[in-house]
C-alpha cells in the first residue's frame, strides 16, 4: 500500500446507543386485545395503564416486582372491570409474546462487524436477561456488546445518569455515539449530553444513519 501521508477518515461514531422496545422488539398484542374486548374495554386500555409513568417507573427502576406490577394494573383497571379480571388482563400483558425485527438486528451486526460497540439502553424489567436471551440478542450469537437496564441501575431515560453509563460502558464520549429511540424526549435528553441523536420510526432511519459505516 502507497502511504499518501494522509489518516484515513474516522467513522463518525464509536459506538451506537440503542433502545429495546419500538425498536427492536416489537409485541404481538392480538391475545389481549381480544381478551380486553370480551371484558368489555377497548384495545390498548390494559397497556394505558400499564404504561402510565406512577404504574410502569418503579418496575423500570427495579422497585417492584412483576406481580406488584400486575397488582398495579388491575388497581388502574378496578373503576371499569373487576379486579380478578383486570389482573387477568395484567397477566396477559406481562406474558405478551414478542419477536425481534430482524431488519434492525442485522443492521446492528453490521455495525458491531465494522467496529462500533453496540449497547442496549432501555428501560427494562427485572427480567430483561430472560427476554433477551429469548430474542437471541445476547450470548456469542447476540448483536450486543453490553446491556444497560434501567431497572439495574434504579434510574430510568431520560435522565442523564443512564447516558453517562452507557457512554463510559462503551468506551466511548458522548459526542462519539449514536444514540436511538423511539421516543422523543429520550433521544433530546441524549443530545444535550453531546450525542448524535435518532428519533427512530422504521429500520430506514436507522440504516440511513449507520450507511457510511456500514
């Protein structure tokens, strides 16, 4: 090879910084729907108020536990069905099959296979380890170089402290990773620590992002 005295470019991230839900993993809520219909709710109400912030955050955090959670929900659901049966519908959620989008998880290989560390940063169950196991998404196989769990940290996105852990995880400073998620207001908390951010919608966005490196 000729030297021409000149570095070759350096890639534009280090590492990439990705969420789990709405992003690689993706839920098949048929089951509950139809469970849900038959109480006489309308789809979605059960993950509304899963999801609510005062029911979700002390599971992300690693506060609670999975049947506390559940308790929780059927508490939310108890103004409109009875408890037994919104504990029911909360069981079925938390037992809600899943799949990973393949699309993204190879797009991540890709980016491992081309050097940049790869790391999970989710708000997560204490049962994450189980779910991504069941993904495949770790061991010798996986896509991932490190998982960061908010409920193993007992702080949650968008708080800065989880992006500071992922960053020094990775090896890597904040304005060397890429970070994506679906929501909003987690990708603008990464971008005020320096982070190239990605709002993410569809396996595209995230190819078209990792295309010079990839």
């Amino acid at each position: 090879m000729i030297d021409t005295g000149h570095d070759e470019p350096r890639p534009a991230f280090d590492a990439v910084l990705t969420d789990l839900d709405g992003v690689i993993r993706f839920y098949e809520m048929a089951e509950l729907e139809e469970l849900e219909r038959s109480a006489g709710l309308r789809a979605g109400s059960t993950a509304e108020i899963a999801f609510r912030p005062e029911t979700d955050m002390p599971l992300m955090r690693g506060e609670i536990t999975r049947e506390r959670w559940i308790e929780s929900i059927a508490d939310g659901l108890a103004d409109r069905v009875p408890w037994e049966r919104g504990h029911e519908l909360g069981t079925a959620l938390a037992e809600t099959k899943f799949r990973a989008d393949d699309a993204v998880v190879g797009l991540l290989r890709r980016a491992r296979a081309a050097g940049l560390r790869v790391l999970l940063v989710t708000n997560a169950t204490p049962w994450l380890a189980d779910d991504l196991a069941l993904l495949g998404l770790t061991g010798p196989d996986g896509c991932l170089d490190d998982v960061i769990s908010s409920a193993d940290l007992g702080v949650a996105k968008p708080d800065r402290r989880i992006y500071e852990t992922a960053a020094e995880r990775a090896g890597a400073a904040p304005g060397r990773c890429l970070f994506v998620d679906d929501r909003q207001e987690n990708v603008d908390a990464a971008v005020a620590l320096g982070m190239t951010g990605l709002v993410y919608g569809e396996p595209a966005d995230l190819r078209a992002a990792l295309a010079p490196l990839i």
